[in-house]
C-alpha cells in the first residue's frame, strides 16, 4: 500500500502525517471532526486552553459507541483514535 504525506490542522495547528492511501480520506475527516468539536466546546463552555479542548473532544469521540450515531459514518473510529494519538504525542514534544 502506497504512503501519502499529508498535512492536517487540528485546533489551529498543522500536522505532517505519512499515511496509506486507503486512510487519507479518515484521518481528514477526523480532523474536521475534531475541529468542530473542538469550536462546539468553544462555543458552548469556558475553556479556552487548546490541551483542554482536545482531551475533551477525544473524550467525547472515544465514549462514543463505534456503532452508534456519528456525524459522518465514513469516520473509522480506529483512523480517528490513530490521529488523535498522534496528535497529542505531538503536543506532547
């Protein structure tokens, strides 16, 4: 399977990601689910601290049922778990 370099953004940054052909369309929409998790917490509580609003849009989304309702059922939940934990051991350098 063919790797791809792709960037992402997620809560304001941009992340270089190398993934397979097959995942590049999940881990896009991942990251815009993220994002819109992440301006609906913004929008709707007091947190303003990025770490904050990304550990709970990563609750949020790893509480959610893997056959349950989803915004987009393309989302693989595993594409979704792999970027987030990306994410944060980036946030984490």
């Amino acid at each position: 399977m063919a790797k791809l370099s792709i960037k992402v953004i997620v809560a304001g940054r941009t992340y270089p990601l190398m993934v397979d052909e097959t995942e590049k369309e999940n881990v896009e929409s991942a990251a815009e689910d993220i994002n819109r998790r992440i301006k609906h917490l913004q929008d709707n509580y007091a947190v303003k601290d990025v770490q904050d609003l990304l550990a709970m849009a990563a609750l949020q989304i790893a509480a959610k049922p893997a056959t349950g309702n989803t915004s987009n059922p393309k989302i693989d939940l595993s594409a979704q778990t792999n970027a987030l934990r990306e994410l944060l051991e980036e946030l984490n350098k």
